[in-house]
C-alpha cells in the first residue's frame, strides 16, 4: 500500500488545516471576549491537533530527499507543541485563581523560574521547529513556493504575540500560520492522489 494513501497521512492532512483554525478561534476567545479559562482549553485542542499535522509535513518534506533538518525541524516543532498543550494546564490554573482573587499566587508562580522554564520556555522548540521546516520546504520543489515564506512569518510572529503580549501579533500569526497549514494540509491530502509531486 502506499503510505501517502494511509488514512492516517489524510487524517494528518485534516489535523493541519483544523490546527490553525482551532488556535485562531481560542485567541479571539481570550482576545475578544477575555474567557481565559475557555481559552486554554481551545489551545490545548489545537496543539493537540498540530501534533499529527507536523508528523504528517514531517513525513513527506524527509521522504522528498531525506532531508535531516525536516527531521530536526519536525522533532522540535513536535516537543513544542506538547509544551504547549502542557502550558496550558498552568495558565488554566492562573485563570481560576484569578476567578477566586487570588492574585499573589499567581504572582508568586509567575516569579518561579524553573517552573516557567519547565513550562513556558521550552515552547519555544514550536516556533523553531517551524522555522527548520520551513527551510526544508524552500530547499525543495512540489510544495507551494508561498508556504515556506508563510510558514516562516508565521513563526516569528508567534512568540512576538505571545511572550511580548501583543494582541495584533497574535491574530497576525494565527492568521498566517492557517494560510500555511490550509495549503500544507491540502498537499498532505492529495499527495496520496498526486505522490509523483512529491517525490
């Protein structure tokens, strides 16, 4: 069987176009209408789901030509994105104690360096991640010469938005991070249909 055809290779392809999306529609949730509890749920939903979305772009950037940094781009964007689902559990916990008033707590876990470092740094391998991917993209042909450029803007923007706190950065980054992935997914589907492009 070919495995461009698996179903999970479609299911990979869906999760990619899905991802995206999902985190747009939880920003706008924290953004819009300040419901930080609802939002970490909505963000652990799409981190979950980028984790089949970059194991499929993982597999057929490397299967193109062996390409190491896909590799190394894949694993970090991956271990990235499970801190960010594993984040979200902290800022769940944030925004309950923010519901209750007890604002020195959180105030005092925020001054914890290792549990930030633990929890909120490491996320950094995402943004990362996607920026080795992108650079395994630009290198080869069969992918929309707009990804890689997408993809790469995409990243830079994420922890601009988020570490720095910038609402405009953070819907900016969402919205080109779903321009990338609605192209990456939409190649991860047809790829079965269409392998001679890829390979």
């Amino acid at each position: 069987m070919n495995i461009l055809k698996h179903p999970f290779v479609r299911i990979a392809g869906l999760c990619a176009i899905l991802a995206p999306l999902v985190m747009f529609i939880g920003d706008l949730v924290l953004i819009v209408g300040g419901r930080k509890f609802e939002w970490t749920i909505i963000l652990w939903l799409a981190f979950v789901l980028f984790v089949p979305a970059i194991f499929g772009l993982t597999y057929i950037a490397f299967g193109r030509s062996e390409n190491k940094l896909a590799l190394a781009g894949g694993a970090s964007a991956f271990f990235g994105a499970m801190a960010g689902a594993g984040m979200q559990v902290l800022f769940r916990v944030y925004a309950v104690l923010e519901e209750t008033g007890d604002g020195q707590a959180i105030e005092d876990l925020q001054k914890t360096f290792k549990l930030i470092a633990a929890t909120q740094m490491i996320g950094l391998f995402f943004p990362i991640g996607l920026i080795l991917l992108s650079i395994s993209l630009f290198r080869h042909r069969g992918f929309n010469r707009l990804t890689p450029l997408l993809l790469t803007v995409g990243a830079i923007l994420f922890p601009i938005g988020r570490i720095g706190g910038y609402a405009f950065a953070v819907i900016g980054s969402d919205l080109v991070l779903t321009a990338a992935f609605v192209l990456i997914g939409l190649q991860i589907i047809t790829a079965g249909e269409d392998s001679d492009r890829l390979t």
